[in-house]
C-alpha cells in the first residue's frame, strides 16, 4: 500500500504530542503532591566525541539526514554548583524521508554522569533551533528513582527533578 508521505507523519506526530501532553500531567500531578524538587543547570564544556552513522538504509549526504541516521555523542559537562560530569546520548533522526538537517527532528536517549550516580533521560530534539525537550526517567546512586523534565538548548541544558 503507497501512502502519501505527506501524511505519514501525522499519526506519529499525534502520538508524540500526545505521549508529551500525558507526560507533563503526570509530572505536573507527581510535583504539586510533593514540594519543592532540585533543579540543575548543565553546560556542556567540550564534546570529546562525535559521530554520525547513516541507517535507515540510505548513504548520508552533506545537510541533509534520513529517518535512521544516528548520531551519538559524549560531552565533558559541569553542573552550576560547580560538579563535573560527562554526559553521553545517541539521537535517532526520526523525521520521514530525506530532508535538510535544520528540518530534522530526533529521538534522544541519554545518560548524565556524576561522582554521586547517573541521570537517565529520554527526549526528543529539533535540530532547527537545536533544541530538545525530555523527561528524566531514572537514575543511579544519589539520583536513584528520580523522575522529572529536561529541557536543552546549545548553551545550557536544566534538569527538573521532582522531589
């Protein structure tokens, strides 16, 4: 069956937004029962690898990616309060098609870590701005069972942990 890749997309764009809408309820509901959470400020020191890797079937070209381009990275971070880390992550080019890399858009799925235990975050990133938005779906040591939002732009990424 052929379909108009027009609208191919728009179902996964409904689930995103619908997956995005529930997520935040819960978050939301989860915070007011519960006080005040943490709040960290990261900012990316120096990106100590970077790769892109063509999937989905078609070769890579110069700016533009396909739906299955991954790309994984791991970046020297520091916290506000002054405490290294690194963090770590692949995004998965999730747009349909080929299109000019500033249209893509991408699942994310990352690690932040610190001496006291690991974030774990999951998102979803525009390469137009580039930006991202995600939730904190768990964590290790000091973070274990942490939940909450991430929120990235290229100067700074903010962790919201709820309490």
């Amino acid at each position: 069956m052929k379909l108009n890749s027009r609208h191919a997309w728009m179902p996964s764009a409904f689930l995103s937004v619908l997956v995005a809408a529930v997520a935040t309820a819960l978050l939301a509901s989860a915070g007011a029962a519960g006080g005040s959470g943490r709040t960290y400020t990261v900012k990316t020191i120096k990106t100590q690898g970077s790769v892109w890797i063509a999937g989905g079937g078609k070769t890579m070209s110069p700016g533009h990616l396909s739906a299955g381009n991954r790309l994984f990275e791991t970046n020297a971070v520091r916290r506000e309060d002054g405490v290294k880390g690194v963090f770590v992550a692949t995004v998965m080019v999730a747009s349909p098609g080929t299109v000019a890399a500033k249209r893509a858009v991408g699942l994310m799925r990352g690690v932040y870590r610190f001496g006291d235990g690991d974030i774990y975050v999951d998102g979803f990133v525009s390469y137009a701005l580039p930006s991202g938005t995600g939730v904190v779906v768990g964590g290790t040591g000091a973070y274990e069972g942490v939940r909450g939002t991430v929120t990235s732009t290229e100067a700074k990424d903010v962790l919201h942990l709820l309490p």
